[in-house]
C-alpha cells in the first residue's frame, strides 16, 4: 500500500451493464473501500449482472479487493454469464492469479472488448 | 540483517509500515520485484487476518513485526518475517486450506499466502499473543540492502 486512496467511476450501460473504472488501492485499509462495497452490493440489487471492470489505474489489491471481484463474479455466474476485467498492471495481475480469480472472470484489453463480449453472448444460439 | 517494527492497526501506521517494507523488499529482491510485491502482499494479509480476527479491528493493540535475513550459499537469502501479536491465543492450529473452491470468499488470503511463502505458521504464544511466521527463500544474487 502507498497512497491509501480509491478512485471509482462508475457508468451504467442498458438494464444490465455496469462500466468501472477504479484507480488506487483496492483495499479493506483504503477509507473509501466500505462505501465502494456497500455501492457494488446496490448495483448488484438494481439488477446489474454484466460488468466490465477497469483495474488498469490499480496499484495494488488484497483479499477484501478479491473478495469484491468474486462477489461480482458469483453475481454474474448465477445469471449464467462472466464479469469482464481489464488488468494489465503485472503486481494486480500475479494477485488475481494466485487467488485463483482467472477462472472466473472474462480478461479484455478494453472497455469495447468487454462490450462485444456481452453482444456476443446476447446473440449466441442457446440450446434447445 | 534484521529489521524490526512496531505499529498499531491503525490505517495511517500500516500504509507507513508497508511502504518501508515494500522499499526494503524492493531492495533484498534485486531485479526481481514480482516477488517483492507478493511477500509485501502476505504480510499485508497476515497484518489484516490478526486485525480482523485477533484484534476485532480494535486498531490500538500493537504488532511487533521483525524481519531476518540470512544468507544461506552466497547467492540465495533466507527471509523469514515473525509478527506477534498479543490477542488472544488462537485455539488450535490454522490451515491453510489447499484449494479453495472458484467461488470462495474465507480462507483464500491463507491460501495465497501459502501459495506464495515457503513456509508458514501461526502459533500461540504462553497465555498472552500469537506469533505468525513466514519465510521464503530469494533464489539468487540480490542486491545488498542495510537495515534502516
């Protein structure tokens, strides 16, 4: 931990689609880190399923960080879909797959990626 | 080397505690800062385990937190952290688990620290604290680093 501050910008997409963008520390000594919580867990009750998460402006994680992600993900998987993460900050990264975190999201190089992978699923052929 | 430290849970003497450690992990770690970055992260997650669940995030109570470094062949390093605390001793043994399921929330900070450490441990000390012990072995030359 260096700068003990999170930043979060969130934008909501259609019914279902949460957009954001966090920068700083995701973690349980970061002040903001409750509120940020208690925020998702909202967007999680208003019916927000698919998120394409922004960890790019991220310095550093801990297992309450990893534990918002899988809250999200479990979210995502009851409704038979991935939340989509951006993450090329190398220390983030290791973080997420050393807690396993890679098996449960989609990774994507950008916010458009992210989008096309939701489009993609909407118009997938489902089985009878 | 030895490096020794005292600070409180309180947030502000944390983020202090952890900048100095990830400076002096940067430097015993040479060119090999991913492994800098992971033990900063155990011992950020060990510090947060006895807040949590030995100091019921009563940020008062101290933490002694000391860290050895021993050379073992000339090139590889021995670190081995000890954080004591002095809550109450912990019942039984903690494990950490060997897998943890896609989905899991508890125990997963035990399991990436285990992951990561080559050893660790948390044991009760007398009637009055614990001491979590951790230790990983730095392959190779490091750069060399002066206690502070």
């Amino acid at each position: 931990m260096q700068d003990n501050k999170l930043d979060v910008k969130v934008s909501i997409v259609g019914d279902t689609t949460g957009i954001i963008h966090i920068s700083g520390e995701l973690s349980v000594f970061v002040p903001d880190f409750d509120l940020f919580y208690r925020e998702v867990a909202a967007y999680i009750r208003m019916g927000l399923i698919q998120f394409v998460i922004d960890l790019n402006g991220v310095s550093y994680i801990d297992s309450s960080g990893i534990g918002l992600i899988i809250k999200l993900s479990t979210n995502a998987m009851r409704n038979q879909t991935k939340i989509c993460l951006i993450c090329e900050q190398p220390q983030v990264r290791r973080a997420l797959t050393i807690a396993n975190i890679d098996r449960i999201v989609h990774f994507v190089s950008g916010i458009s990626e992210g989008m096309e992978f939701y489009r993609a699923a909407e118009t997938a052929p489902t089985r009878p | 080397m030895i490096f020794k430290f005292t600070i409180s849970g309180k947030e502000e003497q944390v983020v202090e505690f952890e900048k100095e450690l990830l400076d002096i992990l940067l430097r015993l770690t040479g060119d090999q800062e991913m492994i800098a970055h992971e033990v900063h992260f155990c011992v950020h997650e060990a510090i947060l385990n006895i807040i949590q669940h030995t100091y019921k995030w009563d940020l008062d109570h101290p933490l002694d937190i000391r860290l050895d470094v021993t050379e073992t062949d000339g090139t590889d390093r021995v670190l081995e952290i000890a954080i004591r605390d002095y809550g109450p001793p912990i019942e039984g043994p903690i494990i950490p688990p060997k897998r943890v399921d896609k989905f899991q929330l508890r125990k997963r900070g035990l399991y990436m620290i285990s992951k990561i450490m080559d050893s660790y441990s948390i044991e009760s000390v007398a009637k009055n604290g614990n001491v979590t012990y951790m230790k990983k072995i730095l392959k190779g030359k490091q750069e060399t680093v002066s206690p502070i």
